[in-house]
C-alpha cells in the first residue's frame, strides 16, 4: 500500500512542496544573485584583472590571504598556501590530508609549485613577491596581488575577494562586524588625553620596526599611540640602539611568533636601554605578532589588544557605553554594540589566561524584552540579577582570555539557532510526519473493523 492511497498524506506533500520549492528556488537565485562574470578588478598595485569566472582553484602566497579566503567560506577552493599560512587550524588539518599544497615560503614560493596546482587564481602580497607576479603572469596564470597600507585598505580587499569570488555578501557581512570593533576602538582612543610613544620590535638582530605608511604604524596611530618611526621613509627601517633611546618611548611592544626572539628582560640588559622610559615603568608588552602584521581579519584582534596596553584606562573599569548602558569588569571590555533591531547588547572580555573576571552591567528596562538572559561564548552562564523601576543590575563571573558576551532579554534569546526560512519546512515536515503516522492508524483500525 503506498502513500497515494491516503489523501490526507497527499495533501500534506501538496502544502510541503508548495512551501518550500519557492524557497529552495529563492535559495539558488540568492547563490547567483549579482553574478557580472567576465569582470575586470584593479588590485593593490594598480593592476587591471579579468576574472572570468568565480575560482574554483585558489593559491594564497601568504597567511593574510589565506586567513580571509578562509574567513570568506573559501577554505574548500584553496588548493596552494606558504609554509607560515597556520590559522584557521583547518589549513593544516587540509594540509595533513592532502587536499592543500604547501608551495613554499612566503618570500620565496616556488614558481613551478604553483602552476603544477593548475590554479585558475593566485592570491599573492606585498612588494616581496612583485617579480612572482610577473612571472605568474607570463605563464598565463590569473593573480590578484593584496598589499594594503591601512585598515581601511584591508576592509577594500576583504570587499575586493569577495568581488572576485562571488561572495559579496559573506565579504560585507565580515567587514560591517569588523567595522562595528574598528569603530568602538577610535571611539574610545579619541578621548585619550595623551597619546604615549611606541616602539615596535619588528627584528632584533639587526633592530628593525615599523616605518610609516604600514599597517602597523596606521593600528599604532589608531590604538591611540605614536610610532616613534613613523617618519622613517622605508616600511622596514633598519635601525640603531641609540636611536630607540634618542627616542626615548613609552611603550615597548615585543612581537610572540616567528619575528619574535627576545624576552621583556633582554631590553633592560641592553645598554642604555634601562634609562628609556617604557623599561623604567615596566610598560613591555608582548602582542601576537600574527594579530599585528598579517593584514586580514585577525587584525581586529591585534588592534583591540594594542589598544589596551596603550589606554588601559579606557578600555577597563567603568564604561558607559551611553545614558542606558554601563559596564563595569576588572578585565578589558571591547566593541560594545547594542542591536536595537534585535534588542541584544554584545561585547567581548578580554583578560589574563586563567584570571576570572567579574562583570557588572547596568542596563535600561526598556532596552529588553524580558528579563536578562546572559550567554558567554553562545552558551547561557549563570547570572544574578536585580532590579529598581528603571534598570536591570546583571552580575556574572566568568575565566577570561576572550570571551564574547550577549546579554539579551528572555523573549529574545532563542533556545534554538534555527534560520527563520527552515523552521517553517521543519514543523511542515513533523506535521506531515504526525498526520501520516495518524492515516496509517485509522486505516490499521478500519482494516481490523470490516476485514
């Protein structure tokens, strides 16, 4: 006996395809929504580029580019990366599984390497790899060369990708996020009353920094701080001891990575150095260098962290992020951003690994629908909460290193993080399912009734 036999169960799978094909056709005209193949791009070095066709086999010639392919949904078009292209870890799970090649370093990939992969676009950066671009070219290989100069330049080239790759929407969905943390980090260093200067130890053997017209110098200046070469005309001065002293900074930062190889101790050995005043005031911070100089979306992160060490006073104890909304926390607080649409306030903690913080949110009533509901990292954490006749007081700990935050009220914290297009197919489906299994029933029952 097949389903045809119970009208019910039919009408059912009539409402069901009716649904959901105008969706499932919505979700396919959406993939090729803006679809303008052949294009022409011009990339960082004023290159004009015609892609053809959205790329199914990508080479990135360095970590920046393989984090935003990443980033972008790309991870499954990379075929090529550098030997130093480590994050997201899935690179090097594909790499361990065959499915991507390391091609060589970054400052000297290997030409035939790459053309091996048949790829139908190298993503490649900065001056270092100009004549392998030129070569790449000459072997008729499609290549994009990135070599942004400051983060509104990275926010072009996440843009840009997406252009390429036919991922438009991913890519501006990923630079309004990190757009929301660029803008909270100016808005808060704009009210510094001072701006200290920095050094940055790009190399120790010999001294080399950051000059202007870099994207560290450009996350220094934004941080709230000075570079003390920004006025070096080279990107990567080669500089002296006693000009670091001559310049006498405030703040130190030590790059932890493959750049890095001395330790906060090493700089009071140094002599001279322990009259400058960073080392005199203990101000030596070592940063993840991978946060700081490879220009993609983990730069955020490195902007955040600079400009903590720079301003802790702005970026700790009590924040109020306007007349509804205070945050006070022994730890570092970056992009508060409340969603009005959604009625939801994020922000993320930042603090020593294994350190706990404590966090206290003041919070207008009618900012929320409900009473609070606190998720840590996507998952509910227990909080006390209080009240008077015009604000909510949210109290929680919580183990720092980063965590991110969303407070919201009970009606609008979802248990289930279902997309609204799918749950209407989902109870479709379960109710069809109910009504079946019902049929089935009541035929089992007038079977036994009249056989």
């Amino acid at each position: 006996m097949s389903w045809m036999e119970y009208p019910s169960m039919r009408y059912n799978i009539l409402i069901l395809l009716t649904i959901t094909l105008p969706i499932i056709s919505t979700f396919n005209l959406t993939a090729h929504a803006g679809s303008a193949y052949p294009m022409i791009v011009v990339d960082d070095f004023g290159r004009s580029v015609t892609i053809n066709s959205p790329p199914n086999r990508i080479v990135s010639t360095a970590p920046s580019n393989t984090e935003i392919l990443f980033a972008l949904g790309l991870g499954e078009k990379v075929v090529g990366v550098t030997k130093y292209c480590d994050w997201p870890p899935l690179v090097l799970d594909r790499v361990k599984e065959g499915k991507i090649t390391v091609i060589g370093g970054y400052a000297d990939p290997s030409l035939e390497g790459v053309v091996s992969l048949k790829p139908d676009l190298v993503v490649a950066a900065t001056n270092l790899q100009l004549n392998f671009i030129s070569a790449l070219q000459n072997r008729g290989v499609t290549v994009i060369g990135l070599n942004p100069k400051n983060i509104v330049e990275v926010f072009n080239n996440l843009r840009l990708i997406g252009t390429i790759c036919n991922k438009t929407d991913e890519a501006n969905r990923l630079v309004e996020s990190l757009q929301r943390r660029y803008d909270y980090v100016l808005e808060r260093t704009g009210k510094a009353s001072s701006r200290p200067k920095v050094y940055y130890e790009l190399w120790y053997d010999p001294l080399m920094s950051f000059g202007g017209n870099t994207v560290v110098d450009d996350l220094i200046q934004k941080a709230g701080g000075q570079n003390i070469f920004h006025d070096s005309p080279a990107p990567y001065p080669i500089i002296g001891a006693e000009m670091v002293i001559q310049k006498n900074p405030d703040i130190i930062i030590v790059p932890i990575g493959y750049m890095g190889g001395v330790s906060k101790s090493d700089f009071e050995k140094r002599p001279g150095w322990s009259m400058i005043e960073a080392v005199k005031k203990n101000r030596i911070y070592t940063l993840n260098e991978n946060t700081l100089i490879r220009p993609g979306p983990r730069l955020f992160n490195g902007l955040e962290n600079l400009a903590s060490v720079i301003h802790p006073e702005l970026f700790t104890g009590t924040i109020n992020y306007n007349s509804s909304i205070s945050i006070t926390t022994n730890s570092t607080v970056f992009a508060i951003i409340y969603d009005d649409s959604k009625r939801l306030l994020n922000f993320t903690i930042i603090g020593v690994e294994g350190a706990v913080a404590s966090v206290n949110v003041l919070i207008e009533k009618g900012l929320l629908r409900g009473r609070p509901v606190v998720l840590i990292d996507g998952v509910e954490a227990g909080a006390s909460v209080s009240e008077d006749q015009n604000k909510f007081t949210v109290r929680f700990n919580t183990s720092t290193s980063r965590r991110e935050v969303v407070i919201g009220g009970s009606e609008d914290i979802p248990e289930f993080n279902i997309p609204y297009t799918i749950l209407p197919i989902i109870i479709l489906i379960t109710f069809s399912i109910m009504r079946f299994k019902s049929s089935r029933i009541q035929q089992r029952r007038y079977n036994r009734t009249f056989s």
